[in-house]
C-alpha cells in the first residue's frame, strides 16, 4: 500500500554510519560505543577512551592507556593484587628474589642486606665480606691474633697461656711444670 509509511532499519541495512553499535528508533537511529570508547563530535564514530587520564581505572600506582581498555602495574618492589588495580608489598626475602649473601630485611618496596657478626656489607650491598678483626686491631688479643672466616683467635708467645677471657696472657712459669 502506497498511502502508509513504516519505520526503516537504518541498523539492520547497514546504511547508518555508526562505527559500534546502531540502536533503532522510529524513525531514526542511535549510535553508542563499546566499554572502553567515546562517541566523537560526529555522533557516528568512536575514539579510544583514555581512563589514565581521566583517572576512571582505579589503578593505585602505574596506568597504562591501551585500546579500549588499560593496564595497571605497580612500582619495583611492588606486586599487582587480584583486583589487578591495587599494588601490595612484593617481599623479596621470601621470595629469594635479593640477591642478599646472609641476611634480608624486607621494607615497605624494597629491601636491605646486612652480614653476620664479623663480615662486612660489600660496595654491591648484597654480599658480605670477612672483617680481618687483626689487621683493624679490634680483636682485644694482647699477643698473637690469627683472622678465621668470620671471627679471630688470640694465641700467646712461647712461654705465656691463653688466660680464660680468651683474649689474654699469663706468664706460664716453666719452672712449676
């Protein structure tokens, strides 16, 4: 019949213009966009929505923009939650992931080295070296000193003993014995 007029589906033929999504309307048509995109000026097309910098990602630390979406990441020392958004403490003493030679004392992002009682924290601050306690003259040994790995010993000239703080000597009287 000639005298009416029905709605044409601008969508279903194709002939609307819309780069994503075309809605129906008597008589018309709408034009929306995916998650992630945002109707441009020419109300057909979509542009790449930027949640980074619109702050809309919820990311705690690092957002990286990418096509229709984003990324979240963290800062070194830091690991992405479940939520993958939230960044938590990365512990890199449990993990073994310091490189620390003796000790690691994990820090809120970080972590620090330090050595066993007679080593020293080398130039690279993850190995320990051995502190020669004889050569510095910190060992308190009144005669001889011998460096081991890690600690000293004190020892006596011929005709003197170790006295019981390890450290000094007696007079040993060759006379008595």
């Amino acid at each position: 019949d000639l005298k009416s007029c029905g709605d044409i589906n601008e969508c279903t033929l194709n002939i609307s213009g819309c780069s994503q999504n075309c809605t129906n309307t008597n008589g018309s048509y709408n034009c929306s966009c995916y998650y992630g995109y945002q109707l441009a000026a020419d109300k057909m097309s979509c542009t790449d929505l930027n949640e980074c910098t619109l702050n809309t990602s919820g990311c705690s630390q690092n957002c990286t923009n990418t096509i229709g979406s984003y990324n979240c990441s963290c800062y070194s020392g830091y690991q992405l939650a479940a939520d993958l958004k939230s960044c938590g403490d990365l512990n890199e003493c449990t993990l073994n992931t310091s490189g620390c030679s003796q000790n690691c004392t994990n820090t809120i992002g970080s972590y620090n080295c330090s050595c066993y009682s007679g080593y020293q924290l080398a130039a690279d601050l993850k190995s320990c070296g051995d502190i020669n306690e004889c050569t510095l003259n910190i060992s308190g040994c009144s005669q001889n000193c011998t460096n081991t790995n890690g600690s000293y010993n004190c020892s006596c000239y011929y005709g003197y003993q170790l006295a019981a703080d390890k450290m000094s000597c007696t007079d040993l009287n060759e006379c008595t014995l």
